[in-house]
C-alpha cells in the first residue's frame, strides 16, 4: 500500500524567519506551535481526502466503505493491502460484468475458488489458474471446454424441443433441450468457503486464538485438530481445543508445552459434513455474487459442492443419455433462480 509522508511545511517556515526577537528558545515555541495547528492540521486534511483512495487509507473500515461502494466482494482471508490494490482495478473487473469470466472473477475474489460454470448445450468455462490482481492478465485465464458427450440421441421429453444427436456435448439439467438459457455452478474441488477452517499460530507459547475462516450460526459445534507442525527444535507436541471459549467465530487452542508453529484445525455444525459444509452465510453470499455478475437473461438451475465421487459433466466422462447429470454427493443450493 502506498503511504503518506507527513509534512513540516508550517515548522520549517516558521523556525527560519530572521526576526530579532526570535531567539533559539522562541523558534522552538512558535516551531512547536506551526507543527500542532499548521502541519498537524494540514496532515489532517490531506490524509481525509486520501481515505478516499483505497491505496492511501489507512483504516480497514475505509477500504470495506469503498469495497462496497464499488460493488466488490472481498474474500474471507483477503488482506486490506490485496484488496485495497483491486479496488484500483473495479473498473477493468466491472467491465466482465454479464460474462462467465466477470462471474469467475468475482467467485474466486470472494473466496470460492476453482468454481465450474456448466451450460445445458455443454460448454464448461473455469480459469486454468488463480487470478492475480492484474486485470491485464485475466481474459488469457478463461477456458472454454466441453462437457461429456451424448452417446446416444437425447429427445425432448415430454416438452417438444429440439433432439440433441449423439456425440454432441451436452449437460443434462432436465428433459427440456429447448431451454438452454440455463447454467450450473460446479465446484468439484470444495475450497475453504466451503469448511469451517483456522489455524492456530503458537509464538512459544502454549495457547493460541483461532479465528474461523467463516462465523458458526452459533458457538455449539464440532471440531478437529490437526497435527502440530513444529518449527523449533523442541520435542513431541499435543494440542486440544478448549470447548469453553468458543464462539462464533474464534476457539482456544492449548498446546502441551510452548512452541514455535502452527495447528490446523476444522469445525462443522451438527449434522453437517466436516469438509464441505455450505453455512448459511455461504449460501447468501454465493446467491448473491452469482446474481450480481451472471448474465442479466440467465437462469441458475444451481449450485453444487463436491462431497463424494465425482461430476458426470465435468471433469468429462463418458455417461449416458438418460443419466443424471451429476453422479455424486453434494451440498447444493437448488435451483432455478435468477
């Protein structure tokens, strides 16, 4: 992030005026009085109108103002500095808007990564690799592909609709081929929006504060801890969660001795499955971006994380024609809606 330099412009003046009855002690008065009610103040100024600018402010809140301001999502882990640095850019991202590379853009900014946007006339479109604030290395990241191919001739049932011939690609949502206005979001990799995750960072110490990646609908839930990974040279260590002090959205980790090093650990509401938990949270927030940045026309037949197995329609496989189109355990959020 940039930084402001503050200045001594009303110091400097005063403290080098030729008067008589300025002394050495009388500079450094009126020297003291020019920092206070001139440089301060002038700091003052100039750095109300840099908050403006996401680069220069200085406040965490200051960059969330213009983050939603500018429409831009930011993701759970994002750091003020990336996300001040792709403000600057909220224009080049919002020209995507409407496009499957916008609506790519704006998952992965947000936190859900490696998303897969499915057509019914099969196309799959995902970025070969993760985006980086440089708006000019974007479009080159949009891949368009197919997904797997009819083996047999697919026909309208029972709306009339066109038939789909074999070795056509093709995802099939439903029995009507007519509607092809339609498009699925996979994601067949989970990510961290999907799990309740945090690590606990120990600095030889034997307690540690995690913060989830996302906040518990309430501080009632589950937990697992991950083995300890030790940067110093110290011997075998244990770690344990103290259920007492969980809350929403932190836990106490303690460790058998103090150590250098990190723990990772996960959580998950009752009932939900540890590794692909879809929160309420989630789920606004993935209905929101998706209509925010998909085109205007569109219909989302849905939206569904991987838990088990794989996706019939992408990564390609041979299926068919009267398959369902996934073949899998996921976490979904139904459609259609638009």
């Amino acid at each position: 992030m940039a930084t402001f330099k503050a200045s001594t412009y009303w110091e400097s003046w005063i403290t080098q005026l030729r008067q008589p009855w300025m002394a050495q002690i009388g500079k450094r008065i009126w020297g003291a009085y020019a920092a206070a009610l001139g440089d301060k103040t002038s700091d003052w100024g100039t750095q109300a109108l840099l908050e403006h600018l996401p680069e220069y402010a200085t406040s965490a809140a200051s960059v969330a103002l213009k983050a939603s301001e500018r429409q831009i999502d930011a993701g759970p882990l994002e750091t003020q500095a990336t996300l001040a640095t792709r403000l600057t850019h909220f224009i080049q991202q919002w020209s995507y808007a409407g496009t499957p590379l916008g609506l790519l853009l704006a998952l992965h900014f947000a936190g859900y990564e490696r998303g897969v946007i499915i057509t019914q006339n099969g196309q799959a479109l995902y970025l070969s690799g993760p985006p980086t604030t440089d708006p000019a290395t974007w479009r080159a990241l949009l891949v368009v592909g197919s997904t797997c191919t009819l083996t047999t001739p697919f026909t309208s049932e029972p709306m009339v609709g066109p038939t789909i011939p074999a070795g056509n690609p093709w995802a099939r949502f439903d029995d009507n081929t007519a509607l092809c206005s339609r498009f699925a979001v996979l994601f067949p990799y989970g990510g961290t929006m999907f799990s309740y995750v945090g690590v606990a960072t120990f600095s030889g110490t034997s307690q540690a504060t995690v913060a989830w990646s996302h906040p518990f609908d309430c501080a009632v839930y589950s937990v697992m801890v991950g083995a300890p990974v030790i940067t110093d040279s110290l011997g075998p260590i244990t770690a344990t969660v103290d259920m007492t002090t969980a809350t929403a959205s932190t836990i106490v980790v303690n460790a058998s001795d103090s150590f250098t090093g990190t723990v990772p650990i996960l959580g998950w509401p009752a009932g939900a499955n540890p590794f692909v938990s879809l929160s309420p949270a989630s789920t606004q927030s993935l209905r929101g971006i998706i209509r925010k940045w998909k085109p205007g026309r569109t219909i989302v037949d849905g939206v569904y994380v991987l838990q088990q197995g794989h996706f019939w329609a992408f990564p390609v496989v041979a299926w068919s024609a009267r398959g369902a189109w996934v073949n899998c355990v996921t976490v979904s959020i139904p459609g259609p809606w638009s």
